[in-house]
C-alpha cells in the first residue's frame, strides 16, 4: 500500500516536473522572439500609459480651454523646447476643434481602447469556448446546430454586421463593444472546436474515461486546457482587429460619441481637416496603428514559439 503511494506521489512529481518545463520552454520560445519581445514591450508601454494616464495628461480630456487660455481652434503643436515661443501655452499635440488638449485626449484613448479590446475579445472569449467545446466534444446534432449558426454569422462581412447589429441597438460604446464580440465569437468556437475535436482522441482522454472520469470532468480538466495554445495566439491577434473595428464604428458615429475621448471619434471629428489641421488626424491615427501593431506582433510571435511542430525539440535546448 505505501509502495502504491510513493509511486502515485512520484508520478504527480514527474507530472509537474513535466508541465513546469514545458511553460519554461514555452516563455523561453516567447523570449527569443523578437516580434513577440517589440510586442509586448509596445503594449507594456501603452498599459504604463493607460494606468497613469490621470498623471501623463496635463489636461483633463473633455475640458474646453476657452477663457482657460489664450488659444485657438486646431492650433498647430507647441513645444518650447523645439522653438516655440514661451509667451504661448504649451499644447505638444495641438489643440482640437473644440478648443481641448489632442494630446491628453490621446492618452485618455489609450485606456478607452485597450478596455475596448479585452473586454470585447474576452466576452468572445468565454462564449466561444464554450461554443467550440460543447459542438467538438459532444458532437454529433449539437454541432451540427452550433456550427451552422456560427456559418451564418461568418457569412457576413464582420464589420458590416457590426455596423448592422450597433444600428439596431443604437449608437453608444456599450452597444459598439457588443457587436464587436458578437461577431467575433464564430472564429474563437471555430479554433477551439479544432483543438476539441484534435485533443479528445488522445490516448490520455481514453485512459480517463476507462477510469470512470465523467464526460464534464474530461472535456474542462483534460480536453480543454490542451486546446488553450491556438487560443491564446487568436485572442493576441483579436484583441488589435477589436481596437480597429470599434474605432471604424466610431468613426462613422456608431461607436463612441462625442466628448468622449476615443481615437476613431477623434478622427470622425476632424476628417475634413487633413489638409488644414493635420495633427488632428495625424496622431490618433498613429495611436490606432501603434497599438494594433504591437498586437499584430506579439500574437505572431506567440503562433511561433507555441507552434506543435517545435514540441519536439529538447527540453534541454
């Protein structure tokens, strides 16, 4: 009976030992990454930004100046160490059409899309894998059921049902970050239905269900933490397409609505003044195209270093 239990014990220390080895061999993957690394150092920054963006901002984003300041509407950058002149106030991107700091709004959009996209990506998140693990699992007339709703709502071009859901609902963020995630489902139950459908027909989930593991505790403690890897990867990528799609919607008026400080309704504002106010478009663009680069990069690097091909490879390595 004790040689039973030292055994049982050995092989619940070689189990960890297992799994606490391959997360190092995975982190060490991610670490010789360079897109993964310029990713995850962009998105550091731009959380750092987000959290203190209180501190960062010297104004506050909806504050309109006039009276506060002798400026003027879309007046052009001021920075006194590049030459502007002191008697001027300092404004480093600029002044908006409504007589407001461009740049503390730029950094108050910052927080305002990164709760975009992780709010939206993880609601996409939960229903999806729920979604996947259920058609993938159980099969059969279930998935034929969820699979071909998930059809119907992949058959239609993302952001045009987006656009068509937020028109429905009304204008306003809340209603925006529910159709982003909305339409967002069917490729996060797709991928994890793959996984599902790869993982359950390993020797391991046999060998639990020999020994009377009931079908719930196989599918959430042996199927889908081995189908979480792709997941992590597609929710990496998500989260910028999400940032991107809400701030198309907002831009077109359907997302966030004035005063709020969002970079697409920022650019919506002031689209007509790219030729006369350039700042204005210039910088919350490049906001938009930061961020979802940084996003772009760190899931490339993640598809990479938690590719099934590279299992193979040595611990040791």
């Amino acid at each position: 009976m004790k040689y039973k239990k030292d055994n049982r014990a050995d092989n619940k220390k070689e189990k960890d030992y297992r799994s606490n080895s391959l997360w190092r061999l995975t982190l060490r993957r991610i670490f010789r990454q360079r897109n993964a690394m310029i990713g995850l150092i962009i998105i550091s920054i731009l959380m750092l930004v987000a959290i203190f963006a209180p501190l960062i901002a010297p104004f506050d984003p909806e504050e309109v100046l006039i009276g506060v300041e002798d400026i003027k509407r879309r007046e052009a950058p001021c920075i006194h160490l590049l030459g502007c002149s002191e008697d001027k106030p300092q404004h480093i991107l600029g002044i908006d059409g409504n007589v407001r700091d461009e740049f503390s709004r730029v950094i108050y959009g910052t927080r305002l899309s990164l709760l975009i996209g992780f709010s939206t990506v993880g609601f996409a998140i939960i229903i999806g894998v729920a979604i996947g693990a259920l058609s993938g699992y159980y099969g059969g007339w279930m998935d034929n059921i969820l699979m071909r709703f998930m059809d119907v709502l992949m058959a239609f071009p993302s952001l045009l049902l987006a656009i068509t859901i937020v028109s429905v609902l009304g204008p306003g963020i809340e209603n925006a970050l529910l159709a982003i995630a909305i339409v967002s489902i069917p490729i996060y139950a797709r991928v994890v239905r793959a996984s599902v459908l790869s993982v359950k027909e390993q020797t391991f989930v046999s060998a639990s269900k020999a020994l009377g593991a009931s079908n719930l505790h196989v599918l959430f403690y042996r199927v889908l933490p081995n189908a979480i890897p792709p997941l992590i990867v597609q929710g990496t990528l998500g989260i910028g397409t999400a940032i991107l799609d809400a701030a198309a919607l907002s831009f077109i008026g359907l997302g966030a609505q004035p005063p709020t400080p969002e970079w697409g309704t920022m650019l919506g504002s002031e689209r007509n003044q790219l030729f006369t106010a350039p700042h204005l478009v210039f910088f919350p663009g490049i906001a938009i195209m930061i961020t979802v680069l940084a996003f772009n990069l760190l899931g490339d690097g993640l598809r990479d270093a938690i590719d099934p091909r590279l299992t193979h490879q040595s611990i040791e390595e």
